[in-house]
C-alpha cells in the first residue's frame, strides 16, 4: 500500500523534459539545449564548465567592449522571448549609460505564468548556469551594477537549482568582484514571488521587486531610463538571456544561419504543444519552424480529431486557424494573422471543444489577474465574462456579440497603462471573427432596451 | 522590538486572542533580505513568506512586526499582503492544493479534477477542509501544461492528474 501510494506520487510527478534526445541536440544547432541530460537531471557546475561553460564571459569580458557586446545582440536580431519580441539588441542600445549616469540594474524576467506556456521552466531548472552566464553578459552590455532573478514563487524546483548555481559562481568568481579579472564586478540575486500574473508586465514586475504591488507604470519613462529605484533598468525574458552566450561565441552569422532561412530572426526557439495531442512536449527548433511540423512532433491530435483552432503562444495570443499551420512562427509573420506567436508554445483546440467555453475561461483569467488600476480592464473584462457565461448557457441577447466587439476595442493596445487589457482582447476579437457562428448560437434572446446591471466602461 | 510593534500586538490581542512574536530566526532572515535590495520596502514580499513560512499564513500582529523590522509603514506592508494571491491573510490548512484553472488545463478537463477534489475533500475553491488538512485554491497556469490538468500540493508539482487518482495522492499529505 504504502510503496503503490509512493510510486503514484511519483508517477504523477511533473518533471520538465525537452522532447529531443542528447544524440539529437548539437552545440552547433541546439545552443540551448545541447548540453542538457536525457534524464532532466539539472547540469552540474563541472559539466557546464567541460562543456565550454563561462567560455563566452571568458572571452567577452575585458576584451570586448559594452557596445561591441550591444551591436552584436542587435545584428543577430534576437527577438524578446517574453512573448513582445522586441530586439534585446535595441532595448540595450537604449539603456541610459556613461558619465554621470548611475548603474542600474539587470532583471532577468522568471515570472512564467502565461497561460499554455512552459519554457522558461526547462531553462531555469535544467541549465540555470546558462541563464547566469547571459546574465553576465547582459549587465556588462548594460553597465549593470546588480542583477536579479525575478522568479515565479511556484517554480520551487527552480528556486533550488538556481540558488544552488549562483552559489557555484560566486565561488567560482564568476559572480562578484573583478569576474574573471576583468575589473567588471557584478552580483546576481534570487527574488522569488508571491502570485498574480501580472508581475510579468516589466514595470509591474519593476513595483514587485520594489516591495510594492504589482501595479504597471506608464511608459515613457521607460525602464532602461528610469526603472528599479528610478535607476536605468532591463528587463528580458529567460531565453532571450540564455540566447547571448552562443551568440558571442559562436557569431552573428552562425546565429543568423540558425533559422536556415525560415524567417528574418535569427536564432532556436523553445516552441511546445499542448492541449488534447498525442504527446505533448516541449522541443528546442531553428525560428520560423511552423504549426504544422509541431502538431506532427505532437503525434497529431488525439483520438483522431481535427484540429479546430490554435493559439500560436500563450492566453494573450489570437486565434488561428488550421491553414494558419503552414505559417512559419516568428514575430513579424503571425503578426500579419490578426494575432502574435507570444511565447511560441501552442496551445491545440480540437474539433469537438467549445471556442466561447475557452474564451470565457481566459476572460475569467484576465479578469481576475487585472489589477485593477484602469477602468477598461477592470471592469469591462468582468463585463465580459458575463456575456460569454449567457452565450455559453444559449442565453445570449441579440446585440451580445456587437457588445463584445465594442468592448474589445476599448481594452485594445493604447486605452490602457500595460498590455494586460490587450492580451485580453486579441483572443477575444480573433475568435468572434474566426467563429462568430458559435456566438451566434449562443444567442437565443431579442435585445433589451439596456443591458440588465451594466458595468460602466469608461477611457482611462 | 520597539513599542510601537508591542503595542500593536497588544492591540491585536483582543481580535486575534493570540499576541503575535516575530521568531528572532525570521527577524534575522527578514534583516539579511535587506542586503539584496537599495531600499528596505523591497523585501517586505520575501518578509510576508518567511514568516507564512512558519505560521502557514501571515496573522495580523506580523504586519506591524515586519513594518517594524523593515522601518516601514504597516498600511504598506498589509497592501502588499493582501495583493499578493500565495500571501494567506487567513489561516490555511497543513497542505495547499493549488489547482491550475487556465486554458490548457481547461482543455484537458481540469473542471473534473476539481469535481473530484471538491468531491473527496467536502470543500470548493476558497475553503479549507474541517480537519484543518487542505484548503483548496485556484491557481494561474503552472507551467506544466505539456501534462495537464496540473496541480501543487505545497511544494510538489502533479500532471496529468486523473479525477481517480485524487483519493490516493491525497493520503500522501498527512
Ligand atoms: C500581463 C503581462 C504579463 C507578462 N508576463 C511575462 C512573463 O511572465 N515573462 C516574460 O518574460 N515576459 C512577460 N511579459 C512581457 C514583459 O512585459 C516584457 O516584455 C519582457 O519581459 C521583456 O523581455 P524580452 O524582451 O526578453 O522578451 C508580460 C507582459 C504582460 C503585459
Ligand atoms: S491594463 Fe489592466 S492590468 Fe494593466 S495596468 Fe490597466 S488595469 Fe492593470
Ligand atoms: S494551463 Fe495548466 S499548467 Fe499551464
């Protein structure tokens, strides 16, 4: 009894694994992943190091210059992973630096919580020294004076590897005072969080890490002028940071080659699937790989079904359709489809699944995880939720889908302090014009005069 | 721990029956947060844990404790903890079981495992069973949607977890 209750606990167990075998990963092709086991046991300190760990810091440090470091984050267009896909080049040609100017901080975005995505996870618990190692780079680049982990509080698992890892580096003098006899002195700290999505938003995450609560800012001042205790601030997502070291050793040109001429980025991607497929996974493929060869590394849909719709990366991404599947996922191409590739990691919608059942329950997501600051969002998601509940039940008014239209252009990109409301709307609008047949048989009453207990919606 | 932290606690004796002392363990794990941070404010999160770490929830006499520690205001610090949703204002069970209610999971039924769960324990999302053993919650994706439906049980990650593995995995949570 006691050993079957012990291996059910096991079993059930989650554990990340990267759907791609060592003898398939290669330093040439996999930069972020090559080195990782079979077994998902985290690599150790001395594999890192045997496996040209520290090698780029090595190299970079003393002898390059920040800049030199900057133009060639640029050149490879490195696209921000945290799903915005901005240029971690650009972003850091921006940083306030230089005489007068304090050092500031480099914040490496841990926060992982949008819904179908979970990459960032493999990376932190796996390869943590990796994440450090571009860390280094990244607040040399930036004249960083600190850096911080900005950690999700339920990756534990993580937690653990990275503590144990910035202690391996700290003795090993890859943290701290003059790394590497380099003169550069940079340390790094773990700061775990406490819940809400919306901590990674950067400047609410900035408010979070504060001490404060996770209410955005608005931009201008952006945070590379004036972030973390008013200090020139960067903030970018786990993989774009884990992207640097390869790209300092290996070139710009061998980046760029990456995506073997799939797509103007350059670079891998952590891409997924999940939802109801054969076998769901997580694979580390050149940028610009598309929809349908992930659905087939999936295993195809389960029990045969067909697919109905796809969200290309993540709760705030737009609906796609089944002949979306030939696109190839980078920025700029889904970004032509009415909706974005987010995080890369798709989330499947088969035949026989509900779209408005799935819309309502983002909605309830973005809905509860709103902070609360603007009027759009924080009333008019509940508002939302409301109407997709009646159309869900077949109680819907004549006049429901229009109002949700209205609707989503007030949450829409410039109403609002942060992208939250936006991300919102994008699943919203996508999925009434993909499938505005299942709204309309949800729909079984003629219009009242006014909406019964309307929720005020108002401009910022 | 100056006045102003004992007289607060004083006052809370009378709602909360119980004087509240912060464990000088956490005081000086609070006091090394700070060195991580420019401003004091900043580990007032970190601060909230550590003493949830040991109580399993933050009572109200920790509030001006930690203002205390941190040389900051309590209003500051109760608005960070009540923002916070794995900061507990409200005493928890021994274990939390946190359900993942966002889209994959919903995709892949996490509503029955829910059932199940509310089934087994006699409790919905938000309540804590009578025996003081779980309290249930809602949680944002897990990162684990490659094996949802997905769910914590304290510092353990679980997917994909059937409706009948509930009972089972349970009783590994005395
Ligand atoms: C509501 C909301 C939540 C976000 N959550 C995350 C997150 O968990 N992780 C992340 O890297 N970026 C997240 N972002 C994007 C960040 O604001 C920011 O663009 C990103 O961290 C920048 O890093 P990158 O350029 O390297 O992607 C979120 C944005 C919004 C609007
Ligand atoms: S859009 Fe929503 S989440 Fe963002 S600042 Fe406004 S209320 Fe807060
Ligand atoms: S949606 Fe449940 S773990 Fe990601």
């Amino acid at each position: 009894m006691t050993a079957s209750r012990s291996s059910l606990r096991t079993s059930l167990r989650y554990r990340c694994q990267l759907r791609q075998a060592a003898a398939e990963r290669r330093a040439e092709t996999h930069p972020l992943t090559w080195r990782l086991h079979d077994d998902n046991r985290p690599l150790g300190f001395d594999e890192y190091l045997d496996m040209d760990g520290y090698a780029a810091v090595r190299e970079v440090l003393g002898r390059q210059s920040p800049d030199e470091v900057i133009d060639q984050v640029k050149e490879a267009n490195v696209r921000g992973r945290g799903g915005a896909g901005f240029s971690a080049g650009m972003k850091w040609s921006l940083t306030m630096k230089g005489e007068g100017i304090p050092r500031g901080y480099l914040v490496c975005n841990a926060d992982e919580m949008e819904p179908g995505t979970f990459k960032d996870r493999l990376l932190l618990e796996q390869q943590p020294h990796l994440l450090i190692e571009g860390m280094i780079l990244g607040g040399y680049a930036n004249n960083s004076r600190y850096g911080y982990i900005f950690l999700r509080g339920e990756y534990v698992e993580a937690a653990r590897a990275v503590t144990q890892a910035l202690e391996e580096a700290r003795a090993a003098g890859w943290l701290g005072k003059d790394i590497a006899g380099s003169g550069f002195d940079f340390d790094i700290a773990l700061h775990t969080g406490a819940g809400r999505y919306i901590c990674g938003e950067e400047t609410a995450l900035i408010s979070s890490l504060e001490g404060s609560r996770a209410n955005p800012r608005a931009k201008p001042p952006f945070p590379g002028q004036s972030g973390a205790w008013g200090k020139p601030t960067v903030v970018n997502n786990v993989e774009t940071l884990c992207n640097v070291p390869a790209i300092l050793r290996h070139g710009v040109e061998w980046y760029q080659g990456l995506s073997g001429g799939r797509s103007d980025d350059g670079g891998t991607k952590l891409y997924g699937v999940s939802g109801r497929v054969n076998e769901p996974g997580l694979w580390e493929l050149p940028i610009g790989t598309t929809g349908q060869e992930l659905l087939d590394l999936a295993g195809g849909i389960r029990d045969s079904k067909a697919l109905k719709t796809w969200l290309p990366g993540g709760g705030s991404t737009g609906f796609l359709l089944p002949e979306h599947l030939e696109l190839p996922l980078d920025f700029d191409t889904v970004g032509q489809y009415g909706s974005r590739m987010g995080t890369g990691l798709l989330t499947v919608v088969t035949e026989e699944q509900s779209v408005v059942a799935l819309l309502r329950n983002l909605e309830q997501f973005f809905a509860r995880e709103s902070c609360g600051w603007c009027t759009p969002c924080r009333d008019g998601l509940p508002w939302v939720v409301k109407i997709l509940q009646s159309i869900e039940r077949g109680e819907g008014e004549q006049g429901d889908i229009e109002l949700l239209e209205d609707l989503a252009v007030k949450l829409g990109p410039g109403k609002t302090f942060c992208a939250h409301a936006p991300g919102a709307a994008m699943p919203l609008q996508s999925a009434i014009k993909h499938f505005r047949d299942e709204f309309e048989r949800g729909i079984s009453h003629r219009a009242r005069a006014a909406h019964e207990d309307p929720i005020p919606v108002g401009e910022v | 721990m100056n006045s102003t932290a004992a007289t607060r606690n004083d006052a809370t004796i009378a709602t909360d029956g119980d004087a509240f002392v912060l464990h000088g363990d956490d005081r000086r794990a609070i006091e090394h947060e700070l060195a991580h941070y420019e401003q004091p404010q900043a580990a007032c999160i970190e601060a909230l844990k550590i003493v949830q770490r040991r109580h399993g929830w933050v009572p109200d006499g920790a509030i001006p404790a930690i203002a205390t520690v941190l040389g900051v205001g309590a209003a500051d610090v109760e608005g960070v903890a009540t923002f916070y949703s794995l900061i507990f204002r409200q005493p928890v069970g021994r274990h939390v079981i946190l359900v993942c209610d966002s889209s994959s999971c919903f995709l892949t039924d996490y509503e029955a495992l829910y059932d199940a769960l509310a089934e087994v324990l006699g409790i919905r999302f938000g309540q804590t069973t009578s025996d003081g053993r779980f309290t249930l919650l809602p949680v944002c994706c897990l990162g684990a949607c490659d094996r949802g439906p997905a769910l914590m049980i304290d510092d353990d990650t679980y997917g994909p977890v059937e409706p009948d593995d509930v009972a089972e995995l349970l009783e590994a949570y005395a």
